[in-house]
C-alpha cells in the first residue's frame, strides 16, 4: 500500500480500477438481473395484452351469439315455428334474419325441431337432420334454457369440426332448439391476427375439450401435457418451459388458453456473464491510461471558473468564461455565462416595467373621468324622459346608471341584496328590448342578503341565461335562489347562489369546459370565465361556479364561495403573508 501512497496517479489507478470493478461486476450482474427482470415483465405485460384481445375476440363472438339466442327466444313468430300447424315461412325467415343480423357475418343459424333442420340462415339446401342422440341437440335439452357449447365431429376430426352454440327454445316431445354453428376457420380468422407467430391459443371446454386450437398449439400437444398434469393431480404448468394463461370466458363453461414461448434460453443468460468478465479485463487496461491522464485534464478548468467567478462577485456583469471543451467543466461555463446574461436582462426588464406600471396608472386615472361622465349623462336622460312621459328610455337610464354606478365604484365586493338590485335592473332593461318576453323571479332568504360577495358575478351569469338560454322564446323565465349551507369538518359555510333558466340549454361542449374548468374553451365566453377566475383568486380553486342540465330543460349555474359578512383577502395576498410570516 505504500506503494501506491507514493504516486497520485497509481492512487488514481487503484480507485479508479476498484471502482470499474466493482461498477462492472456487481453492477453487470445487477444489470442483466433488472434486465431480465424488466423484460421478463414487459412480455408479461404484451402477453396479457395479446390475450385479452384474443378473449376479448371470443367474447365478442359469445356475447353477440347469446343476444342472437335471446332475439330468437323473444320473437312470438320463431317460437310458433317450432310447433307443428301451418306456417307463413317468409314471415319466419323475414323475423329469423332480424334476429340473426349480428352473427350472420360470421356465423350460420339453424332452427332444429328435434333432429330435423326446419330453417336456417344457410345459402343453399337446408343442412341435413341430426341423429336424436347427437350430443349438442341432447345438451341443448338438458341445459333446460342455457347456452350449451360443443363440436361437431360428426362431419369433421377432433379439434377440426364447426363450434356449435345451441339452446334449448321450446321444451316439448320434440324439442326446439337453436343452433349456432362458427366455421372452424372463420374463429381461426378471428384469433390468428391477435396473437404473435411463436404463440399459442386454445379455446376448450370446462374438461379441457377442444373447441379451436390456434398457431403453435395448433398440434394439440400443449393441451395434452396440460390435460395429462392435471389428471395426475400435477400443477398444469409441469413441465413446461413456455408460459401458460389459463382464463375462463365471462359466466360460461369455455376455457381460453394462451401459450407463450420463454423469454430467455440458458445459452443467452451464459453469454450475458461472459461479456461482463470481457468487460472486467477491458477496464483494467482501461484504468491505467485514463489515470495517467486524468490528474492534469481536471485542474485548468477549475482554475478557470474560479476567475470568472471571482469577478463576477466584484460587480462585473459581463463576466463570461470560455472552455473549449465538451464535458461538465464546459457546461458550468455556459451555465455561468447564461446566468450572468439573464441577470443583466432580468434587472433591465424590472426597470421597465416599473416604467410600464407609472405609465398604466395615469391612464387608469384619466379613464375614470369617462365612466363618471357618462354616469352623469344617464341621469340627465332620466330626467328628461320624465319630463317628456317616455318611461321606457326613464326606466333604462336609471338602470343601466345603477349598473354603471356599482360598475366605477372602488370597492370590489357588495352585499348580495346590492347585487340582486344590481340584476334587477339589468333584467328591466333587457325586457324593455325582448318586449317582456321573460320574467324573472328572486327567492332568496332575508338572512342571507348580508352576504358579501364579489360584485358584478351574477350579472355574466343572468345574461347568458337570457341571451343564449333563452333565444326566439316568448314565454322565458329566470329563477334565482340562495342558501346558506353548513360547511363540513372544521371548513367554512358556504353561500350557493343558483340561476336557473327555462331555455334551450347549455351545449354538451360548455357544460364540459366550465365543470372542468378548461380555459381555451371558456375564451369565446368572456363572461363565465372572468367570474371563475375573480371567485378563485379570492377564495381559492375549491370555488366557482358550476353548471347543471336538468332533465326538464334549462340550465342551472350554480356559485360556490364561503359565506361570510366581511370582505375576504386575495389569494396571492394571503400567500404572500404566509412567505413573510
């Protein structure tokens, strides 16, 4: 050790080469572990992907095969077919066809009393009588009413004959029974595009019978094995290197199963290990050049950055550091040098706007002389509309002077009865233009009218309901109502204030966006979106306001905010006096 004391660069070497080696060993182990481990889960996760499209598939096919069989058990014309009398055929196959509509693309329908086909969805002849003994017309009869599964054989090997789907319709000497029958390639089709070229499906019984056995389980020797296992009281996974999903199809006795090969064979796992111990001897070479190097490449960049620093601390701030290098010594200087930049530009551009902010003051204060001006030509019109007997153009002018004269008034909050005055007399104008085509109504408690509340929220409010709401009709009504209600666990009260119109409704599309609070799609609707953002910046974003379709027509808009007597604090300011607390 004494040795290695000796020399910085042998001391670099030793660490350095410990380090790699400990990095290349352990953390390759640990690597090809979580590599395994991560691929292993990501074709776990394809695998249960790729069969629940294939169950999804199958029960597709099954859910459209029992509404078929319910169609045909509803349908008063195919049941009387199943009795003997004379029948109105065209009338049977006209209700046979409806009936079948969702499987006809797929499948073929058959209508059997007893052995003998009566009708059937097949082009063509009428497929030929069943034995009485034939297994699925027999299950169809004992399932007494459910859906029965099975193959048929008869035409076909095992595992290659059409899937029947049968239930029993009429229970008499000679049963009525529907029957489905699914061409063995048409579910092939079906499944072969959902599943990859190295797996497997197979779609059984409860007992392991197959029903339609897909790409590499095609042969049937995996539901074999998997047979013979569970027979001999053996997990059914015995054996096997490949991955096996067993799954049963919604409330039926049919099984799916998915078949997949292993994700690593022992050869790729021994070729892993092999490339970590190449790499071990690599990084020994590896650590003995960058060591001899590495002493005098980290020095000069510190130096460097420690000078620009220094001057920047004096004051200088066009400092800049210039590395010609491609590592983290070249990214601290453009760092730096960025830094200094966006200071210099940040101060600039605060002195600006403070300049803009000066300038925007005296303009407000000479735009309130236009608001007062116009107040007080509202009131001469008044007066002259009197005195010339046009109470409409009086009513107006004293209204919208109302409006206008809570809209200059420096406080920002009212009492609730100072707002519904305020709507009152908007209402009179906008019935004075709509010819009193609505009305509007106000109940609200007396108790309740103290309530402060953020002026100029309703208004918006009662205009959409009459301008949008309530568009070409004559018989419009507006409902205002309000109530105190008792906050939950230690929060506040809480003020609802609800406007309710008779009109047309609100679209699908602003319902979304005001519940949801979307701001693009509140843009076009200046009113709702400013009365949102006012309540939230005073109280919070657990406020607003909110909309409501009634079944009976109309919308209602409904205003949340905390009850209370006293105005409440902006919440920026409040969270500006949390920062300095």
């Amino acid at each position: 050790m004494g040795f290695v004391r000796q020399s910085f660069k042998r001391q670099i070497f030793v660490v350095f080469l410990a380090v790699t080696l400990f990095l290349v060993i352990f953390g390759g182990v640990l690597t090809i572990q979580g590599f395994q481990a991560r691929i292993k889960s990501d074709y776990e996760k394809r695998d249960a992907e790729q069969e629940a499209v294939a169950i999804g598939k199958i029960n597709d096919i099954l859910t459209k095969s029992e509404e078929t069989l319910d169609a045909i058990a509803d349908s008063e014309v195919l049941i009387n077919s199943f009795y003997k009398g004379r029948k109105n055929s065209i009338a049977i196959y006209a209700d046979l066809y409806e009936a079948t509509r969702q499987v006809r693309s797929f499948a073929q329908v058959d209508l059997y009393m007893g052995s003998r086909c009566m009708y059937s969805t097949a082009s063509g002849s009428k497929p030929a009588a069943l034995p009485d003994y034939y297994g699925v017309i027999r299950q169809a009869v004992q399932g007494g009413g459910h859906t029965v599964f099975s193959q048929d054989i008869i035409n076909a090997s095992e595992g290659e004959g059409d899937f029947l789907i049968a239930r029993l319709m009429v229970d008499k000497e000679e049963p009525g029974v529907a029957l489905i029958r699914i061409d063995q390639q048409v579910l092939r089709d079906q499944l072969s595009g959902s599943i990859n070229a190295r797996d497997g499906f197979m779609l059984t019984g409860s007992f392991l019978e197959p029903y339609c056995l897909v790409g590499t389980a095609e042969d049937g020797k995996d539901l074999s094995a998997i047979r013979s296992n569970l027979q001999s009281g053996k997990l059914y996974t015995e054996g096997f290197q490949k991955n096996i999903y067993i799954k049963q199809l919604g409330n039926t006795e049919l099984l799916g199963i998915y078949v997949t090969p292993p994700v690593f064979d022992e050869s790729a796992v021994r070729a892993s290990y092999q490339i970590i111990i190449f790499l071990a001897i690599i990084s020994v070479l590896i650590c003995l050049i960058v060591a001899n190097r590495m002493s005098n490449y980290v020095a000069k960049p510190i130096g460097t950055l420690a000078a620009g620093m220094r001057r920047f601390r004096k004051g200088d701030f066009d400092a800049k550091i210039e590395l010609s290098r491609e590592d983290e010594f070249e990214q601290l200087a453009v760092g730096f040098n960025k830094m200094t930049t966006q200071l210099k530009d940040t101060m600039e551009e605060r002195v600006a706007a403070e300049r803009k902010v000066n300038e925007t003051r005296i303009e407000m204060m000479q735009a309130q002389l236009n608001p007062h001006f116009l107040y007080n030509t509202l009131d001469t019109i008044k007066w002259v509309a009197k005195a010339n007997h046009v109470p409409e153009v009086a009513t107006m002018s004293a209204s919208l002077a109302g409006i206008l004269r809570t809209s200059i008034s420096q406080t920002q909050f009212v009492k609730l009865s100072e707002e519904i005055k305020l709507i009152q007399n908007y209402c009179d104008i906008q019935r004075i233009r709509f010819d009193d085509k609505f009305d509007i109504t106000i109940d609200i408690p007396e108790d309740v009218m103290q309530a402060i509340i953020p002026k100029l929220i309703l208004q918006p409010i009662i205009e959409n309901a009459i301008i949008h709401g309530m568009d070409d009709m004559d018989n419009g009504h507006i409902y205002v109502a309000s109530i105190k209600e008792k906050g939950k666990d230690g929060y506040p009260d809480l003020l609802k204030i609800s406007v309710q119109d008779n009109g047309k409704g609100i679209s699908d599309e602003m319902l979304t966006a005001l519940n949801n609070d979307d701001p693009e799609t509140l843009k076009g609707h200046l009113g709702l979106n400013n009365v949102n953002t006012i309540i939230r910046l005073y109280y919070g974003k657990e406020y607003g306001v909110m909309a409501v379709r009634p079944s009976e027509g109309g919308t209602i808009m409904i205003v949340t905010i905390p009850y209370s007597e006293k105005e409440p604090v902006k919440e920026e300011e409040r969270n500006d006096k949390s920062t300095d607390s």
